[in-house]
C-alpha cells in the first residue's frame, strides 16, 4: 500500500487546537507549525479500523482486553529492546494527567521537583500548579548543541525529591545518551531521587540507535520510576487520549491504580483501544517510512537556513520532530520576530519564553508536515527576513 505523506490534509473548522485557534485569530492563510501534532494522516490500517468501529453507529463503554498488555510489553521489547511484563503496565489518558496524579498524591508541598530547562511548558505548570518547589537544571548549549551539566545536575538532585525526564528532550530534541542516563541513574541512586520519564516522542531517535528506557539502566531506577510512553506522537492520534505507563513496583503500581479508579479514570475512548491495536501491530512499515520522511524534513530546514537565512542557527539534535531553533544573534526581540512571522510570513511558531527562561531566544518549529507545506513556510520566512534584513535587524552579534 503506497504511503502518502505529501497528501495535503484541510483541517481547518475541525475543532483543531493547532489550526483553528490560529485560524480565528489571525485568517485562513496562516500555517502553523505550532503544536506537536502531524499533519500527516495515521496508517491507512488505523483509519479503515476506526471507520469499522464508527460504521457500528454505537459508542457505549469499552474494556481494556486481555490482548491489549501484552501487545504493548511486545512493542517495546520490538522498538526499544526493553522488557517488561504485562501487568507492569497501567493505563491513563494523558501523560500529563499521570504526572500531576504523582505529583499531587506522592509528594508533598515540602518536596522539591527537578526539570532539565527549557522545558515543555506543561511539566513546569504540573510542579508550580500542584504548589510544589521547582528546581531547574538548564541544559547547556554552545556551539548548536545541548549538554548536560552533571554538575549543576547534582546540586539540584541534592535537594531534589523527583526529577521529571522529558526523553528525547522536548523542546530541545536533545536525544540521552546511554552514558548520559547512566549518570542521571546513578545520581538518582545517590541521592534517592524518583525519576518520572516521559517518552512520548520516543519514536523519533535519529541518532542511530535504538531509544534507551532509563529504567533499563540499574535496579534502583527500575523499581523508583514510572516511564509514560504513548502512541499519540508515533501515530498521530493525540486527539483519542491513550497513554500507557510502565510501573515495575509493585506498591506503586497498586496506589496508582487505586488512585485512577478514585478519579474515575476507566474506560477507555471508544477508539483509542483499537486505534492503538492497529498501529502496534500493524504500523511498522508506516513508521519507519514516516521516521525517513520527517528525517529527510530534518535536513531541508538544516539546509535552507544554512544556505538563505545563516542568522538561524538550528539545534543540532537527533530527536523528536520538533526543531529548535537560535535567533539571538538578531537585533529583535521575541515579541517583534512573532509579530513579522505571523503578519508577514504568516506562519506561527511556539515560542522560546513558553519554555521558560532558558528558551529565550529560540523557536520551536513543527516540521511533521508535508514536504511542500514545509517548503511553501520556509520561502514565507525567507522572505520576511529579506524585508527584515532591510529595516537592519539582522546582524550577527559581536
């Protein structure tokens, strides 16, 4: 079956966040490679099962089936070379509502949570929200890469009760070595840290190797963690809530579940359960497919900045498909450069202060689009940055 990844799909007045916000704001001929979500289609086998089950013209309850454990310990042992058991694993919707569950019912308001900064804007909100203590580690960045700062890391992690993972690294891509989550284990241990991860864009590595779990690291991880995974990035269906988190202590796991129940968290979106069956059976092929195209998408923005617009400097990371993007050799700040790229360019951004103050100075750029609306945006900011060029904003810091 032919993959279509270049077929244009018009989402406009579906009630999407990231099109019809923009749309009501700004008018019909904005793009925005904005919010985390592709504008490519999910296989064609998750599609004809969800016409299926909607053809049915019945939504009543569902079940989580005896299959449906199994099939997800599988995908991991398939994609990521990890092993865990079927009753490890505990539904929820959303990664976030799981972190904020922990967040609330684990800690305390005395209790420190540690992030890697900039970060995705929801895990700082699930700490400040829920009234406990941030501790930020800011990654460090110099000459287009991120590093940990293993030091600064262990001062947090001192007076840290939970650390928050976001791996591969939202905004940033950074993807964690296998050295870099052996450090961040072994400080964890030292210090008694409880690591919640979320890899939800695990499926977009491209450094070569397969994802790593850091609970796959040591035992202490293994039995203080809880990794939330989802398919909502890999398959494009955010919109149907489904995650699944991997708990190997036991204790934990029981309070979680008993947690979920007390907030009547059950019964799963009457399309999520076949959605998800679809994709971890039958989405292999569509996805490395998709993990060439989005590669491929990659290095066209690497490119084209590199050869029409040198005053931004992409990240040179290998996760996610989010770009992240420097500007701070410009004579602009963030509220001008917003304000040309979505009057001029027409084309909005997530911007670097929603990650907090360690992203000042980039935007993050969706490339999960297809090719030729990738294109058609990056000839829009060509040639803002012409006109910006001309009014004299463009200039490499001295």
């Amino acid at each position: 079956m032919e993959i279509k990844f270049d077929q244009w799909v018009n989402r406009i007045g579906t009630d999407s966040a990231k099109w019809d916000v923009p749309y009501s704001k700004y008018g019909s001929d904005i793009i925005p490679l904005s919010v985390a979500d592709m504008d490519l289609p999910a296989p064609q086998e998750i599609i004809e099962l969800l016409n299926e089950r909607n053809r049915l013209g019945i939504y009543g309850y569902t079940i989580i089936s005896d299959d449906y454990y199994p099939l997800i310990t599988d995908y991991f042992k398939r994609h990521y070379a990890y092993y865990a058991s079927p009753e490890d694993i505990v539904f929820c919707p959303r990664i976030i509502q799981a972190v904020s569950i922990y967040i609330r019912e684990f800690t305390t308001e005395n209790d420190t949570i540690c992030l890697f900064t900039p970060s995705y804007s929801p895990m700082l909100n699930a700490v400040l929200l829920n009234n406990r203590k941030l501790s930020q580690c800011p990654l460090v960045y110099y000459n287009q890469k991120y590093h940990i700062d293993f030091k600064k890391l262990e001062i947090c992690f001192s007076h840290s009760d939970v650390f928050i993972l976001i791996s591969p690294h939202n905004p940033t891509g950074l993807v964690f070595s296998i050295q870099d989550l052996n450090r961040i284990a072994l400080l964890a241990e030292k210090y008694h840290v409880f690591i919640i991860s979320d890899d939800i864009h695990a499926d977009f590595d491209f450094s070569g190797e397969k994802h790593h779990i850091i609970s796959s690291i040591n035992h202490y991880v293994k039995e203080h963690s809880i990794i939330c995974t989802s398919p909502s990035k890999t398959f494009n269906l955010a919109g149907l809530e489904i995650s699944n988190l991997i708990i190997h202590n036991h204790l934990i796991r029981n309070k979680f579940n008993r947690l979920l129940q007390q907030l009547g968290i059950h019964n799963p979106n009457y399309f999520s359960i076949p959605a998800i069956k679809a994709a971890y059976r039958n989405g292999d092929v569509w996805l490395r497919e998709l993990q060439q195209y989005i590669f491929e998408n990659k290095q066209l923005v690497k490119r084209f900045f590199t050869a029409h617009i040198p005053e931004l400097d992409v990240t040179d990371t290998t996760g996610t498909y989010l770009v992240w993007v420097n500007y701070s050799c410009l004579k602009i700040d963030e509220q001008l450069l917003k304000h040309w790229l979505l009057h001029l360019a027409r084309v909005e951004m997530s911007w670097g202060s929603d990650f907090g103050e360690d992203g000042n100075g980039f935007f993050r750029m969706n490339i999960a689009v297809p090719r030729s609306c990738l294109i058609s945006c990056l000839n829009r900011i060509k040639q803002t940055f012409l006109l910006l060029k001309k009014e004299g904003y463009c200039y490499a810091a001295q």
